[in-house]
C-alpha cells in the first residue's frame, strides 16, 4: 500500500463496495467542493461468493477513479474475520497518521453483517489510538487523531443526523457501484442471494430519494454523529419545519 496523500475526509469500510453504497455520493459532493477524499478498505474480498480478490482489486480501484478519491487502499484483516484486536487497530492508525483525515466515515454500529459492525467499534478505536503519542505504528508518520467522526447509516434503520444532498452526483454514483461487475452484473454464482441487476439501479435511487424526501430535496445519504450539533445563527439552519 503505498503512503497517500495528506485528505479531508476518509471513509472506512469493511469490503470494497460499500462505500460504493453508503457514502459514494457524499465522496463526490465533498470532492465538488474541493476536499481530498480517500476509502480505507479493511478486508480484500477473498471470502466472497463472487469474485476473486484480485476481481475486487481492479474494480475497487475502478470504483475509485469514478469517486475522483485522491486515495485508496485495503488492509490484510481477513474477509469474513474483521475483529476488534489490538493489532488492527494499529493497522487502522498508521494509516490514520499518514492520512491526517480531519473526517473519518465508519459504517453504522448495528447491522446484518458482524463485518460491518466490527468495524464501526473497530475504527472507532484505532481513531483513539492514532492520537497516543507513545503508541507506535509502522511508519514515521506523526500521532493524528481526527476531528470527527460520521456513521454511514444508509442500511440502518436508524433516523439521522443529518443527510447530505447528493442530487447533482447520483448517476456518478451509480456508476461507481456498478463497476464491481463481479458483484453486480447477473450470474448464476449467488443468484439467490444478489439483487438482479435490472433492480439494483431501482432499489438504489429509491432509498437515496428516500432520505431525500426528508430534507427536502431529491436524493440524498444519511449519516449519524454520537455528539450533540452545534448552530451560530438560528436564521441559517435549512430544512424547513412545517
């Protein structure tokens, strides 16, 4: 894995693609707007129903030229086996210390897949880590701790904090789902398992219009923040209430 690029934001995920699905739209939005983006993939997909690790390789770093991420990389944590151990959590901040994201995105703390929620809990800690001075990780880079930290909470069922209107980047953001071919494009291996392909372009914008609706707007991703929000003027905040 080569030493990125200094980011903005970084989003951690447990597999290549779901960032894809979960947050792929505020990686454009927040690129729009200027900000180094970059996606830290925990696992490489070995374990899959679908598709080699080296499948996933090749359409992660697809994926990644769709998103313009100014960086992307996976760790070796075991597909499948993504468990909170001190080992991972170094893993996780030396990349944290060679990034410096000011955002750090995880996936939501509940959820189906044991991968996905690991995670949450996972990256939260190696982010408390990354900020120890005496704690060492693999290379020379400084301790980091990042100044906030979002859940991605598109599959859970959860209200958000907020939602990010992701209208003007929606199709770009399909596109970059559907570069996983491996994944997404029909086949018998896993058919009961995966959503047709015809659906997934349905089922995809109709949950993003959904969160949307919300705020008023066409299609947007929702997230979650642990932390109370702060408001300086009463006259600025959107969404109308009645």
């Amino acid at each position: 894995m080569n030493t990125p690029l200094q980011l903005d934001v970084l989003a951690i995920a447990a597999h290549r693609d779901d960032v894809e699905q979960t947050c792929g739209g505020t990686l454009l939005h927040m690129q729009s707007l200027g900000a180094r983006t970059g996606i830290l993939d925990l696992t490489q997909g070995e374990s899959g129903t679908r598709g080699t690790a080296a499948d996933r390789e090749a359409e992660a770093n697809a994926a990644a030229a769709i998103l313009m991420t100014s960086w992307r990389g996976a760790l070796d944590i075991p597909d499948g086996r993504v468990e909170n151990t001190y080992e991972n959590k170094l893993k996780i901040a030396a990349v944290l210390r060679a990034t410096r994201p000011r955002v750090v995105i995880l996936p939501y703390w509940q959820g189906r897949h044991p991968d996905h929620y690991t995670t949450a809990t996972l990256g939260y800690e190696a982010c408390f880590v990354s900020g120890l001075a005496k704690v060492e990780t693999p290379g020379t880079a400084k301790p980091h701790r990042p100044f906030k930290i979002l859940y991605a909470s598109l599959y859970a069922d959860v209200r958000p904090t907020f939602v990010v209107d992701v209208t003007a980047h929606i199709e770009t953001r399909h596109n970059a789902l559907m570069a996983y071919k491996s994944q997404y494009a029909n086949q018998s291996q896993g058919g009961g398992l995966f959503v047709p392909e015809e659906e997934i372009r349905e089922r995809t914008f109709a949950m993003a219009r959904h969160y949307g609706l919300l705020a008023g707007i066409r299609y947007a991703e929702p997230f979650v923040q642990k932390e109370i929000g702060l408001v300086n003027d009463l006259l600025q905040i959107p969404v109308q209430s009645i």
